[in-house]
C-alpha cells in the first residue's frame, strides 16, 4: 500500500523536528523518520541506567532561538530550562576561578586574581555582546548563493553591506579580528590571568579539533556567546529531564499540528526519478512517497548516502568530500551515589552550575597537542555539569547523574587496540583526570557510559563524531555551509532539502537551520 505525504523528514533530530513542525503548521501533510527508538538525534535523553536520565550526548540549552520557542509554542509541550549562572574551575595549586553571572559576585572573584581583569571584564563582555548582536541578524538571513546570485541574492548581501557599514568602526575592528584569531590571542587582549583565559578559552575549542591557541578558534567563541535564553546573551541552561526534553518540546508541537512521526524507520535511500526527489525507501523495504524530502542529517549522510553520486554535479560532490568533520569531542556520563567533593569549593551553589576542568590555558593546548595527531588527551579539558543538582527527576533520590564534555577525542584512537579497548582507555582518562580534582569520583560511580567519536558516529549518526555535523570553522560557515552555491537549504535534485546543523548557522541546539529551512520549502513565509 502506497502512503503518500506533503513532505518526509529524514531524521529526528531537533532540527528535523523543527522543520517538520512549521512545516504541519502551514497545513501540509508531513511524516517525521528517525532511525533510532528515540526522538532527538545528539538531543536525546535516555534511561541508560536504572532511575538515571542520561543526556546522552548535547548536555546544555544555550543556542535555542527565541522565534522558535515563541512560534512553536514550545513551553506549552514541556520546555523548562533551568539557567546556568556560573562556572567552577578547580586549579592545579588547590584553588579556584569561579565565573559568575552576578556582576558584583563576578567583580569580587577576577579582583581576587586581577584588579586589573575585574576593570576589564565588564570592558570584554560590553565588546562580546555588540559582537554578538553585529552577528545575530546574520543568523535569520538565508545564505546568498555567490556563485549564481539571484535578485534575492543580491538582496541580502546588499542588506549585509548596510548591516556591516552600520555596527561602526570599532565593532567592525574587533568582528573581523576575531574571525582569524585564536581564542587566547583575542583573550589576552582583555585578560592577563592564566586561568581566566582558560576558562573563556574553552568555548573557543568545543567541537573542533584546533587548539585554544590555534587561529580561527575565537569565532567559536562568539558562537558560544550568541546563546539566548530568555532574551539574555551568553545564558545557558539545562532542560528539565534532559536535552532530549527540548526535542520532545518540538515534536509535541509538530503533532499537535497533525505531523506524524515514526522511530526505529531508518531511511535507506531517497528516491530519484528524473532529478527530482519523489520519496524515500526504508532498510526493510517500506517506501513513502512526497514532493518534498527534507534531510536532516550531516552532508556526507545528505549527499553521498541517501542520494546516487549520479543525480550530483561533480563539483558539489568534491565539496561535499572535503567537507571537514575531524570529531574531537567525547562524552562520559556517570550515575553518582553522591555529590563528589572539590576541595577547592568555597561555594557549594556552583555546582548547580558548570564545572570545567580547564586550570590554565597550557593545560587545554597540552591537551590537543595529545590528541592532533590521533587518540585522545591523556588529561582532558572536561565541561562536567551535574543536572540533578537542579532537576531532581534525573536520578533516585539522594543519588546524581553528572554529563562530562570532553576534549578531546579524535576519530582514529586505533593506537589503544580494538574499539573496546579504546573505549575504556578513553573513559579510565577523563575518570583519572576528574579524580585529580574531586578524589572521592571513583567511589561514587554506580555506572559509567562512555562514547568516543566512533561510538557517536555509529550510534547517533553523526559523520566522524562530530558535534555540529561539520566544524565550525571559517571555510564552512555562511554561504560556505555546506559547500558554495548550496546554502540555501536546496539541493541540486528538485524537491530534496537539507535543514541539518551541517548548513547555517551550524551548530548547537539552536533550531534555526530546521526554521530557515522550512521558510524556504514554504516560499519564504512561516
């Protein structure tokens, strides 16, 4: 029996579900295939062990746009986050740096390292915050195509031209410094203290296998910076039950406007006939048929999995081959009998915060000099967040589960023997390391789930493991994002799209590439 829709999904990633759910609000007929038993792609929550919920993989809320949660109404479908208004960071000499999101509490701590870096911390976040707002209006626009540009093309590169001739002279400086700067190079401008450097420094390295003092790392910051929550720059926060509770948010939306989803449908092939896309074929054989086949899923999965080479110009397909993913990030979560003790903490609030093991700039750049070259450092920089400490629903009573973001892991960790063994050698690190700041970790641990960028790969789809479906650096941003030409969400085949966080504006949990992309296939209105 033939099944016929508007518009198919492939994956259920938070930005397949975001297409898939202005896509059913404009009244088409659409069908959402996710490949796994659960919704969310690298958003996901699961029951790993007994009584824990686990954010499997993206551990934070930071990025997600404000249109979105507006226009999904997506508080009425369970999103609750919890704000993040500080980091912790244990140091090497028994101290500590805790970055704070009270001016006054903030202002007291960077005077105790630097009088000098507590004047200058307000002068930085005022320079971040006009960065971030030079570059937010960039978010919403949908990249121009530079190789053929249409009328509307022009238009938007003209809109930018204004935009860019609006911010003034010195914003503009400082945005095109730190587009090609390294993250501690552009930090050493505002800060003389190691580990305030280091601490900025970090969301500098997320996801990219680059150094916090390799050039190109301090747009990764901004990128961080750009998060919004609430309206607030630079606000993080963990959703209740979990990351995988912001795709469950967006899926509640996209059925109560009548979108059907399915799991455990891993999509197999998209069916081509004359150059244009006309349905998908499942692994068991199952084909549904649409006018309009969306992918959420990285560009290697888009472009050289789901669809023939022969459907593709030559040129696209080089692209799309050198397309850089290089994973560099793994994940350790730990269900915990207990609180760990830092004996560094001076105020037992942070740690409803975020803790990040990052004690001085040397010890992130030590870091990749150990993984660059393969395998995974030997002591890890860690973003460690304990969830449970504000959202007791994520384990029993009495008992905590912790997310470990790590940095770094690279694809290839053949050097430590079979896949196993590289799993365990992995996790025995960060758990190693981790024990040099809190000693009493390993005597917690009730159950460990460790995942290197393989384990990613093969378990949640996500091409060499890495985060963002491709690195976010400067050859593959905006109108680059995936390859020039093809931007615009488009394909060359009719009526196949892509809205994964491999196109802009990257990644995160951001939702915006599901909206663009879905304002596209709607004829620019949503």
């Amino acid at each position: 029996m033939t099944q016929n829709y508007d518009a198919i999904i492939v994956g259920g990633g938070h930005n397949g579900l975001t297409c898939a759910a202005y896509l059913a609000r404009a009244g088409r007929k659409v069908l959402v295939l996710e490949q796994r038993h659960v919704l969310g792609g690298a958003a996901v929550s699961e029951e790993i062990y007994p009584g824990f919920t686990y954010s499997v993989c993206s551990y934070v809320v930071s990025l997600l746009r404000p249109e979105v949660i507006r226009e999904l109404e997506l508080a009425k479908y369970g999103l609750k986050i919890h704000p993040n208004d500080s980091v912790f960071v244990p140091m090497e000499n028994g101290d500590s740096f805790t970055s704070y999101a009270d001016e006054t509490k903030a202002r007291r701590e960077f005077g105790r390292f630097s009088q000098r870096d507590a004047e200058m911390a307000s002068r930085f976040h005022e320079v971040m915050y006009k960065m971030a707002f030079a570059v937010k209006p960039i978010i919403g626009y949908v990249p121009p195509n530079i190789i053929k540009p249409s009328l509307r093309d022009l238009g938007t590169l003209k809109d930018l031209g204004k935009h860019m001739r609006g911010l003034g002279k010195e914003t503009f400086h400082e945005l095109c410094k730190i587009m090609v700067m390294s993250a501690d190079d552009f930090l050493g401008e505002y800060f003389e203290t190691d580990v305030i450097r280091a601490v900025h420094g970090m969301s500098g390295i997320i996801g990219t296998m680059l150094g916090v003092r390799s050039p190109g790392t301090a747009y990764v910051l901004l990128h961080h910076y750009m998060g919004e929550l609430d309206g607030a720059f630079t606000a993080w926060g963990a959703q209740q039950g979990g990351t995988g509770g912001v795709s469950e948010a967006i899926a509640g939306s996209a059925r109560n406007h009548g979108a059907e989803i399915r799991v455990s449908a891993p999509v197999a092939q998209v069916i081509v006939k004359n150059g244009s896309a006309v349905g998908v074929a499942l692994e068991n054989g199952d084909e549904f048929y649409a006018d309009t086949i969306v992918s959420g899923c990285d560009p290697k999965v888009t472009f050289r999995k789901l669809v023939e080479e022969k459907d593709l110009p030559a040129d696209l397909v080089r692209s799309i081959d050198k397309f850089k993913y290089r994973g560099s990030s793994g994940k350790v979560n730990l269900a915990l009998d207990g609180l760990p003790h830092f004996p560094s903490l001076k105020d037992p609030s942070v740690l409803k915060g975020a803790i990040d093991i990052c004690p001085s700039v040397r010890y992130i750049e030590k870091a990749y000099d150990d993984a660059k070259y393969g395998g995974f450092s030997k002591r890890p920089a860690m973003e460690v967040v304990i969830p449970s400490v504000v959202d007791p629903t994520m384990a029993p009573q009495g008992k905590h589960m912790m997310s470990i973001f790590v940095q770094y892991a690279a694809y290839d960790m053949s050097e430590y023997g079979n896949r196993d063994q590289q799993r365990e050698a992995f996790g025995n690190a960060v758990i190693d390391t981790l024990s040099e700041f809190a000693p009493n970790i390993k005597d917690l641990i009730l159950h460990k789930q460790v995942l290197t960028p393989w384990d990613l790969e093969q378990q949640i789809g996500l091409t060499e493991g890495n985060i963002f479906q491709g690195e976010l650096t400067l050859d593959q941003l905006f109108f680059l994002r995936p390859a020039a030409g093809w931007a615009d969400y488009r394909t060359p085949i009719r009526g196949y799209w892509q809205c994964g966080s491999g196109t802009h504006p990257g990644g995160g949990i951001t939702a915006g590439p599901g909206r663009l992309a879905a304002r596209e296939i709607l004829g620019g209105k949503l």
